[in-house]
C-alpha cells in the first residue's frame, strides 16, 4: 500500500499504527485507538449458548476472518488464551475486503475479528452480536491516515482524513477512551 502511495496511484492510505515506520517522505496522523472484537450473526449457535461463558476454544470450532491480527492482538490472545489463541493456529481467511469479511459473517457462522466501529451499525441493529470472552478480553487497534510529505493534496482529501479522524473520535467515545 505504501508503494502504491510513492507511486502515486493512490492520494492517501489507512494502515494499522505499528505497521508503519516513521519515514521523511511520510505525512503521518495517527489516529485515536478504536476498540476490537469478535462478532458473529445473531443466529449463529454461539448467540444461542449465551447463558454460559465462551472461551477462546468455543470460537475456533468455526471459521474464523480478520483484515489481518496484529502483533499486539495476538500477544494479548495468547497472554489471555494460551497457546491455541495464536492466529496461525485459527485464521482461516485474512484479507483487506472488509465489506466481503463481513457479508460472510452476516451469512454463514463465520467469525469476524476486528474494529467494532466497521460493524457499528450492524450491532446497533441486532443483526450482528459481539461475543464476550471469558477471561474479558480488551482488543484495540489504532490506525495511521498517511499521505506524502510535502505534496498537495485535493481539498476531497482533507474530507476523507476528516472523516477518518471523526469516525476514530466517535468510536472512541463510544467505548469511553
């Protein structure tokens, strides 16, 4: 992405905070941290078992999506988790398509791993449900709006880093951080 960034076929990235090193030709906003989460279908036979705590090892009998776990993600799995809790043990598909990761969550018993903000509205309905993990799990991820340093950019721009950094903010609040 970066590279496309230098070549100029793009005007601007989204990347998560620690992927990316501080660089001179790099204008980089670092974002506030947003909170993460596993997510499912409300129909999903984990919803069903509500009455009891899920662990780690309830989820990783189905499939199991993310854009990608960062190291720190996966520290914090593994501390909280154990072993089974490493990503190569349990992802079965990682890609940037956020939309297409979470299409299939909403039709199939998928599990998606990510930014709760992507899914907000799909909570807020009931379509989709958080599922609490036991022992509580705290995930975040914090993201950087990365343009080239010293170029000019066109003014929709400035919009789409503005909205980037207000979604950030609300979710943010959201989650009281």
């Amino acid at each position: 992405q970066l590279a496309a960034l230098r070549s100029r076929a793009v005007d601007a990235v989204v990347l998560t905070y620690r992927a990316v090193l501080p660089r001179e030709d790099l204008h980089i906003d670092v974002l506030p941290m947003m909170r993460s989460g596993f997510v499912c279908r409300r129909q999903h036979p984990l919803v069903q078992q509500r009455n009891r705590r899920l662990e780690f090892t309830d989820l990783t009998r189905y499939p199991m999506i993310s854009t990608g776990v960062s190291d720190d993600v996966t520290r914090i799995l593994v501390e909280r988790h154990g072993g089974q809790a490493n990503p190569q043990r349990w992802l079965h598909v990682s890609s940037d398509e956020i939309g297409a990761l979470i299409e299939a969550v909403r039709n199939s018993d998928a599990i998606f791993l990510g930014v709760l903000a992507a899914t907000r509205a799909l909570l807020k309905s009931g379509e989709l449900v958080e599922l609490p993990l036991h022992p509580i799990t705290q995930l975040n991820a914090q993201f950087t709006f990365i343009t080239l340093e010293g170029r000019t950019e066109a003014p929709p721009l400035q919009l789409v880093r503005d909205f980037c950094a207000d979604l950030a903010r609300a979710e943010a609040e959201i989650n009281g951080r």
